[in-house]
C-alpha cells in the first residue's frame, strides 16, 4: 500500500466528478427504488490487511452515510495471497490445517480451504511451498521443492474432495512441479536409477519418469489453476530467468535452472505425451504450471476470474446500487488480470457503477475510467509515511469509505436536481 500524492487524489476526484456528473448517479437512484443495496468487493492490502478486515472497514464507513443500506461483503482475491481465505468467507466454508514438507525440506503448517459447497477444495501453494515460509536469508531454488503443495492435494483428495482450485503465486520454487507430482506418487529417477534429489538443480540428472504408481484418484479431479501470468517453461521469459531472482538465484544459477527445467521438460514429455513447456503460463510458479498440465488435468486460467466464478459474482452484484472494490495500490497494472478489474467488469455488465477505494493510486490509474470503473479514490487523506497508512489501514479505510460514499451522495442529489430540471 502506497501513500497518495495530491496530483494522484486529485484523479481519483476528477474520475468521480466526470462520474457522477454523466450517468453513474442515474443508475444508482434507478436501482434505489427498492432499497439502497451496496455490495463491498475488495481484494486484500498486502502486508497490512487481509480482504476480510478490508471489507469490514469498508461497510463502517458506508453505514456512517448511508446507514439504511444492505452492505454485501465479498471479499475476493486474484489467485495469489488471500485466496483461500477469501473464497472460504464468500461461500461459508472452513479452513484446514495441515503440516507438510516446506521448501526446504522442514516442516511448516500449511492453510487450505472447503469452500461451503463441500465438494470443492482452495490451495494456495505459496501456504506450502512460498517464499514467506523460508527464512530470511535461506532462500535457495536450486533445492526448493514443491512437495507440500502435493501433500496439501493428497490431504484433499483423501476428504473425498474432486474439485480443485489452486493458486500458484508467490512461490519460493523452480522445480517445475516434480516436488509436487512426487507428493501424489509419480517417480524420477537419474541414469543409475535412483531416485532424484528434490529440488530443480537435479532436474539436470533426470533420466526416466516413472507414472505406474500414480494416485489414481488425480485422474478424476478437476483443476482449476489460478495463473496471472504467460511465461514458457524455459528461456529468457521462463521461470528461471523472469522469477528466479526473486527466489535467490544469481546468474550463474538461472543459466543452471533453466538448463535443467528445459532437460526436465523433453523428457516429461515423454512420459506423459504432453507437449506444454512452450503453453502460456508454463513457466508459473517456477515451473509448477507445467508441472501441473503434465501429471494433471489441469486448466490455467486467470485468477480472478476463478474466484469471481465460484462465487456466484454476477448473481450477486445484478441487483446491487453499486460496487465499493479496492487493492493496495491500484495503477496500469491493475487493468490486466487484477482483482478491482475484474470486479469492475462484471458490474458493467449489469449496468451496476463501480468505484475503487484503494492504498494509493499510481501512474496509470485514470485509464480505468475508460474500462469501466467510474470512479478512483485513495484512502490516504494527506501525505504520510507508507508505515503510518498500512499501521492504520483499517481507520484509513473506514473513513476513505465514508468520503466516497458523501460523493456518492452529492452526485445522487445534483443528478436529481438536473432531472427535475430537465437538464
């Protein structure tokens, strides 16, 4: 989350005047006859709070104004961290805990979820096998493994779980899944025929995959990957050289990484008949999302519009006055694959504005009006230090809600007034 300057929040205003001075106003009083219905969408503020205590915060400041409403919280996510969390709250389902085998071969508790259907299960690999269950300075993808995120899919499929998302960002990992695949009894073996050490440097050594002692029960589960990104598996785009910094690798290592996923990815091919290392999102999760579309049955798809999905997003937002949605920091970025956007877009679809009350808002921001979001605002209400906003996130938010919905307001009444004056 960022702080906000004053030519930032001053696009965030205009966005909401040009707004709310066109058509927004009308569509909300139209939708006002049967009762004010807002529905609160927000992804999580990384580092400060989850979308849960984001939403939460949000409804405060709406009741301050609009205290007859029936606020809808919704929390979302965009695949990444808060997944599980947020499509446990949105269907009434639970959370399970499990401890498995971290990337670095110790053991960590990982979090996943039942969503309230009880028939569909939410992982977030990064709770196994990411880079905040390494210690600081242990970082090392040339042994990294993504075995516990293979545990936490056994641990599902043995709850009589079919139905599977998981998400793949974050990841501390570059072994192209093999840690993963071991985990539900597929075999590799070097030259000699031993087992291969976990990790991707080994990957360089692998000489035959073995799938006989497969868990049979893989075959029948369906799997939805939560994949916000289009690397190959290998290359000067692949997982190796965009992400393996991030993990620890200097050049030396990415050069060896990437050798060896390359190796990994000729003979997985092999074995299983699928050519994937060149598919769009191969490269995810240090190889996983290859991992996954070799062993798995696996379908890549943006994050967000996974989550949306399973919950019943449109069902929800059709008959809403408006959406209230918000991230961290909302930019250019936000309008490719993030969680606001998302929200944004099913809301046009149903003629429903929608406004983003964000952390901050950076370069780019104002090209969201042209998607439809009508309208942006920071909850930063003067420069202060970036500790001081996510330290006091949750007042910042309420009160930032407060502020949006009294423009709200104002543009209902002079979107009123210019009606009754046929203007």
């Amino acid at each position: 989350m960022k702080s906000g300057s004053d030519d930032i929040l001053g696009q965030g205003l205009h966005g909401f005047i040009r707004n709310l001075a066109g058509n927004a106003s009308d569509k909300i009083r139209q939708k006002e006859v049967d009762g004010m219905r807002i529905v609160v969408a927000p992804d999580s503020f990384k580092g400060s709070l989850s979308a849960v205590e984001v939403a939460n915060a949000m409804e405060k400041g709406i009741l301050n104004i609009f205290p007859e409403a029936e606020v809808k919280k919704v929390p979302i996510a965009d695949g990444g961290e808060g997944t599980v969390e947020a499509l446990v709250a949105a269907t009434g389902g639970r959370i399970i805990k499990n401890t498995v085998v971290g990337p670095l071969g110790t053991d960590v508790e990982a979090c996943w979820g039942i969503l309230g259907d009880g028939e569909t299960a939410v992982i977030e690999m990064a709770s196994a096998s990411g880079l905040t269950v390494v210690p600081e300075g242990q970082l090392n993808p040339r042994v990294a493994t993504t075995y516990g995120t293979g545990q936490l899919m056994k641990a599902a499929l043995d709850m009589g779980i079919r139905k599977l998302i998981i998400g793949i960002g974050g990841s501390a990992t570059n072994d192209g899944g093999a840690g993963m695949a071991a985990a539900l009894g597929i075999r590799f073996f070097d030259a000699a025929g031993r087992s291969l050490p976990a990790g991707g440097s080994a990957l360089a050594s692998l000489d035959k995959i073995e799938l006989t002692n497969v868990d049979p029960r893989l075959a029948e589960m369906q799997i939805l990957v939560a994949c916000d990104v289009n690397n190959p598996l290998c290359g000067p785009k692949g997982a190796s050289a965009i992400y393996g910094p991030q993990k620890g690798a200097t050049a030396e290592m990415i050069a060896e990484l990437d050798a060896a996923l390359k190796h990994y990815g000729e003979i997985a091919k092999q074995a299983t008949g699928r050519d994937v290392a060149e598919r769009a999102g191969a490269g995810a999760a240090g190889g996983l999302g290859a991992g996954l579309l070799f062993f798995t049955e696996a379908a890549l798809k943006p994050g967000v519009e996974i989550v949306l999905e399973t919950i019943g997003f449109a069902d929800i937002v059709k008959q809403a006055s408006f959406v209230i949605t918000g991230e961290g920091r909302t930019d250019s970025q936000t309008a490719h694959g993030k969680a606001p956007m998302g929200v944004a877009n099913i809301a046009t679809q149903y003629d429903v504005p929608a406004f983003c009350l964000s952390g901050g808002l950076g370069n780019g921001c104002e090209t969201l009006f042209d998607l439809g979001m009508s309208g942006l605002m920071s909850i930063v209400p003067q420069p202060m230090p970036l500790s001081e906003c996510m330290a006091d996130a949750a007042n910042l938010i309420q009160d930032g809600a407060d502020r949006l919905c009294r423009i709200v307001k104002a543009g209902m009444a002079i979107g009123s007034r210019l009606q009754k004056e046929g203007k």
